[in-house]
C-alpha cells in the first residue's frame, strides 16, 4: 500500500525567483555611468564589475526592492541576521550565469604555469563578470515596452512616406503598369480600359497598356547613427542624464531588430574625440572628465552612413552642452571649456553643412536648456531641416521613439 506523506511547504527563493525580475532589479548597477565617481574614466575600470559588488548589489536588490511580498522579505532579513543570505545570493549568481544571463571570468591561478612564452603579466586577483547580450536585450526590451506603454502605442510598424509604390496592401487608387512593378492587377480598372478601347466585345483584347496595377504606401528604409554626448557634464549638478540615455539607445536597438529589420543603428559616442562603440558595449560605457567634440562626431557618422545603402540617412544626437572641442589638423584637440567658441562653433556649422549636402537629416535632443546649447542647436536644425527637442533625461525616451515610429512628432524649438 503506498503512502503520501505531506510536510509544510517552505518557500525557496533561489528556485522560484524570477531572473527577469532580478536583472530589472539590477538595471541600474549594470547600466551605471559614473554617477556616483563622477571623476571616472569613460569606460569601467577592472576591479568595479566583479562579484563581490555583484552580491553586495543583488543582497541589496533583495532586502530593499520590491521583488517578494512581506513573509519573504521577514525571511531574508532573518537569513540575513542567521547568516545564510550569502548562500541565497550565491545560488542567485549561478542561476544567473545558467541561464546566460551573466558570464564570470574566474581568477587566474597563478600555481597553474603558462603555456606561453614569456611574461603573463599581473595575476587576476578577483573573480570578474560580464553582462551578457541576453541581459541587454532584455533590458533593452523591458524599457521599450515601458515607454510604448506610456505612449498608449499597441502597435507600430514601419516607416511611412508620402511616395506610392506597387505592392500587396493597397491604400491608394491604381495607375497604368510599368516594366518593374509588383504585378497587382487591379482586375476592374484593367477590363474596363480594355472595354472603353475595344467596346464589350468577346473574346475581350487586353493589351500592354490596359494594364492597371494596385498602388500601396512606399515604406522605406533608414540608417541612423546615434551620437551620444559622454562629456563630463552628463552626470553633474547632481543629475545623472547618461544612464537614462544608455537606456533609451538600447530600447531604440530592440525596436530596430525586431519592428524596422530593414534599417541599420550605429553609435557613436562624442567627448574629446569621437569613436564608434558595438551596442553590446553600451552598458560598460561612462562618462570621464570629458569636452564636448561635436564636430569631429559629425565627421565620423558622415563616414559611417556613407557605407549605408537606405533610403533616408540620419544623425540622432543626444547632448546637454555646447560645442567646447576641436580636433585640429595636426591631430591636437583644442579646448574651450566656455563653449560656443568662434572657432569650434565656425568649424562645426560646416560639418553640419556637409551632413546638408549629402541629404543627411539630423534630429537634436537637448538635455539642458542653457541659452547657448539651444541657440546652436536652433542653427543646427535650420541648416538641416532636422527637429530639435527639448526634453529631460525621463522623456527623452517618449520623444525619441515618437520622432522614429511616426516622423510627426512636433516640433520644439
């Protein structure tokens, strides 16, 4: 005879927290731009992404944040007092690493010899991490459906234009066939040119030009480079404009991929100079104790979209201060740290003027509202035909993904 036997459930949080909820949880550790070192380097420094702040985060995430409800929480402040929270923690990082959310670099052992020639140079000392592609994905995803939810947006497809073409989807009224046309036949409009030239006569001559062919909306194509600013007054006076930027770049990258397959997105990141990041790379990025080059990334995504083949080419830049750097000839980097300079405002407007000429529209978030930086911009968006907004680090993600999905956003000046 077989028996059941029963016990009292005890919850086990390892197992039934939800990852997802954790990395929501830790967005901000993962995403972190320098706001509390706001005398950092622009990229992270080794020893700041490994485990040990990795588990002093999630065990804060776990006693402060909202992940469980009141019994759980008393719970793990009792783990905490009877110390076995680290061993919660430490089952949350290997599920985290399981599932290929994190991925850890383990320390070298130094007992171990080399296989190499030569020096190896110091040994690693701490067990480090790396946020993965899944987990940026992920983030990516959580912030763009959390801004399309602000937005009341359902849905949302590709881009419109005012062009007709030939297609499967009709919107408009039909017109004669041309050699190369989606051959939609629009079956009443083509027998009835055939009848108003033959008259209702069997068997019916449709020729070459009786053709009549369904006309649809033209959707097109874009590449974008997104010039991101990561000078040094992105985290001051108190507020951090970086991270919700770091955010929205990622949501805009997931829109992309999975709404506009057909488009392409580029970073660039602006400072002293200007050079091009992969998007799997935005995380790590901070901000350092930077000018303001706009020129010299003006240059580089000119180059960039040279290389695109899309119907429309775009600059999206995201900035809170004025031009105050130039890359000179002889490659030195001049500096006013005043900004509007004539010089570097003289050499920038003709980058702009160039982005004109090779149909490049640029498109300006402004992130502070300082008489100068509004005043360029204002010239920036005359010369281009571009948009220029004026938002805060927490709308900037609404007015982005406005100004992408629908081209009708209004304008800001």
């Amino acid at each position: 005879m077989r028996f059941t036997r029963y016990k009292k459930y005890v919850p086990d949080p390892a197992s039934e927290m939800s990852l997802e909820d954790l990395v929501s949880a830790l967005a901000d550790y993962f995403l972190q731009s320098g706001f509390q070192n706001p005398y950092m380097d622009m990229y992270q420094m080794e020893g700041d992404q490994n485990l040990d702040e990795l588990r002093r985060a999630i065990e804060q995430a776990l006693l402060d944040g909202d992940l469980f409800d009141e019994e759980m929480r008393d719970r793990l402040q009792q783990m905490q007092m009877e110390g076995t929270l680290d061993e919660l923690v430490e089952e949350l990082i290997e599920r985290m690493q399981q599932e290929d959310y994190i991925s850890v670099d383990q320390p070298h052992d130094p007992a171990q010899q080399s296989s190499l020639g030569g020096q190896t140079g110091m040994p690693q000392t701490e067990a480090r991490f790396e946020v993965t592609d899944k987990s940026l994905d992920f983030l990516g995803f959580k912030t763009l459906r959390d801004l399309l939810g602000s937005l009341g947006k359902s849905s949302f497809g590709r881009h419109d234009t005012r062009d007709q073409a030939t297609g499967i989807e009709t919107s408009g009224a039909s017109r004669t066939y041309e050699f190369g046309d989606t051959l939609n036949l629009d079956i009443t409009a083509t027998l009835s040119k055939a009848i108003q030239r033959e008259g209702l006569t069997l068997p019916l001559n449709i020729e070459y030009n009786d053709l009549q062919v369904h006309q649809c909306e033209y959707q097109s194509s874009c590449a974008t480079v997104l010039m991101l600013d990561c000078s040094h007054s992105m985290i001051l006076y108190g507020e951090d404009r970086f991270t919700p930027a770091k955010r929205v770049a990622m949501a805009l990258s997931h829109l992309i991929r999975t709404q506009y397959p057909g488009d392409s997105l580029s970073l660039i990141l602006f400072h002293d100079s200007a050079e091009e990041v992969p998007l799997s790379q935005l995380a790590r990025v901070q901000v350092g104790p930077y000018y303001t080059n706009t020129r010299e990334g003006l240059r580089l995504a000119q180059r960039i979209l040279q290389r695109q083949r899309k119907d429309m080419k775009q600059i999206v830049m995201i900035t809170d201060g004025k031009p105050s750097a130039l890359t000179l000839e002889d490659g030195r980097i001049y500096k006013n740290a005043f900004g509007l300079d004539p010089l570097v405002v003289s050499q920038t407007l003709e980058e702009v003027g160039k982005c004109k000429r090779a149909g490049i529209l640029i498109n300006t978030f402004m992130l502070a509202s300082d008489y100068g930086l509004v005043q360029f911009v204002q010239k920036v968006t005359e010369m281009c035909r571009g948009k220029a907004y004026f938002t805060t680090p927490y709308t900037l993600g609404q007015y982005l993904l406005m100004d992408y999905m629908s081209r009708k956003t209004k304008t800001i000046h």
